[in-house]
C-alpha cells in the first residue's frame, strides 16, 4: 500500500515542474486543487521538493501547511504499517 507515494510523489514533483514553466510561458496550468489533492493522497514528498526546487506555490502558506501535515501523515502511516 505505501509504495503508492512513490510514484504519487513522482508525479507531483513532475507536475509542479511542468506548472512552473506554463506559468512562466503564460500557458494551460494544473489547478491548485489538483496540485493539493495529490499532496494529501500520497504525493507529499514529490510536492514539498519539487516547491523547493522550481520555487513553485512557496509564498502559498496553505500550500506549505496541506503539505506539512501530508508529509507527517504520510511518514506515519508508513511506519505504523511497518512496526
């Protein structure tokens, strides 16, 4: 079950990439709703470092709080099912 962060994470990494560059370009963005769901479903990690990476959504707090809480749910969640 918890190996579905991994390719979650990844994808949300790839899309605050891809939103970043639309949003420099003026182009189609991924709406923040779909950027958040991700986070909260699995995508927390790919999302807090691909924030810091494109410095994408950072002066966002709820994007900042959404994905703290995922990160600290997530990480519990995967050592709860382990021990």
């Amino acid at each position: 079950m918890e190996l579905i962060f991994i390719p979650l994470s990844f994808i949300t990494f790839i899309l605050f990439g891809y939103d970043k560059l639309q949003a420099k370009n003026d182009g189609w963005r991924v709406p923040e709703k779909t950027l958040l769901l991700l986070g909260v479903f699995g995508g927390a990690i790919g999302g807090l470092v691909g924030m810091k990476i494109f410095h994408h959504k950072t002066r966002k707090n709820y994007f900042w709080i959404v994905y703290g809480v995922a990160v600290i749910l997530q990480i519990a969640f995967v050592f709860y099912r382990r021990y």
